[in-house]
C-alpha cells in the first residue's frame, strides 16, 4: 500500500513540476512576442491606410479616434488624413460578426464627400474560394468611386445594386453591413474630422 502511495505522489509531483515549468515557459515565450506581433499589426494597418486614403501628410495613427456605434459593442475606429492641413479623407474599420464563418473586418477609406476611395479586408475567416474571394479585386471595384448615400448597398437578389460573391451571398451580405457601419460612423463624425486640423 505505502508503494503505491509513494508512486502516486511521485507522479503527482512530476505532473506539477512539468506544469509548473510549461506554464512559466509558455508566459515567457509569450511576452517575447507581444511586442512583435503588435508591431506587425500596426504595419498591417498603416499599409493599409495607404492603400484605401488619397496622398496624405499627417500621422493618421496618431490622429485616429475613436467612436461609439449601436452595431458593434466595440469603438470605430476614424484614421483622419491632411494634406496641408486640409481634410482630404478618412479611413473607417467596419466590422460585423455575421459573416459565414463570423468576424469580417474592413477599413475603407472615404474622401471627404463621402465616396469610397478604397476597400481593404483586414481580418475575415470565409470559405476558401467562395468567400475569400471578397478580397480579390474584382469583387472591391464595385464600391470604389460609390457614394453610399446613392448607392443601394444591398446584395441585388436583396433588391440592391451589390454582384454577390458566387455561392457566398451570406458573406456578401456581411461585407455590406460592415461597409454601411464605416459609412454611418464617417457621416457622422465628418464635420468634427473636418475642423480637426484648422
């Protein structure tokens, strides 16, 4: 009896030091790369902000603010961009958890009018080949240069003017509620963007 109970508490305490160490190596490897992988996201986004905004002098990161919005429990975020100090654009996140496979995240950039220069896909976990295809473009020219306050941004079997993504209109349909988020965040807070840099 007292063999097993020695083998059992040798066991035991094995199993907790294996334990112990793995969890105090896994903490360790983890802050070695906090620091790169938040320098990769940011470098993500600020190539991202050039591609969807038109030429532009200021830091839009460090200009950036945030927003409430009744659709998402986060904040938007509004990346504002000067050249000059004159208001040329805006690039808005716009995100919806009602994609196919959940979360579709999009920064658009907006001119100061309110239509859309760009469309970048940030974050999205659609079926490969059907839904990914809203990264390809293709599928993004069709909101370029389109005024949302003209623009029926529904999918046209919906009765809107948006082609939906052959065998993923779910996912196209998300794109749009996410697109329609940035825009309402961005007409709303257009005139305090504006008067930001005078």
């Amino acid at each position: 009896m007292s063999k097993k109970e020695s083998t059992f508490l040798g066991m035991l305490m094995s199993l907790l030091i294996i334990t112990l160490v793995s969890g105090l190596s896994l903490g360790y490897v983890n802050d070695l790369t906090v620091g790169p992988k938040a320098k990769a996201k940011l470098e993500k986004k600020v190539n991202a902000l050039k591609l969807v905004l038109p030429a532009f002098d200021n830091n839009p990161v460090e200009d950036m603010t945030l927003v409430k919005s009744e659709k998402v429990s986060d904040s938007v975020e509004i990346y504002p961009a000067y050249l000059n100090n004159e208001f040329v654009g805006a690039a808005v996140i716009g995100s919806t958890d009602k994609g196919f496979s959940g979360l579709i995240k999009i920064m658009i950039g907006f001119k100061p009018t309110g239509e859309i220069e760009n469309v970048v896909v940030l974050e999205q976990k659609e079926t490969p080949g059907l839904g990914t295809k809203m990264k390809e473009d293709a599928f993004l020219k069709q909101f370029k240069n389109v005024n949302i306050s003209s623009f029926n941004l529904k999918v046209k079997k919906d009765g809107g003017e948006v082609d939906a993504l052959t065998g993923a209109t779910i996912t196209t349909r998300a794109f749009c509620d996410a697109t329609q988020m940035a825009y309402d965040a961005f007409i709303k807070n257009n005139s305090s963007l504006v008067e930001l840099k005078n």
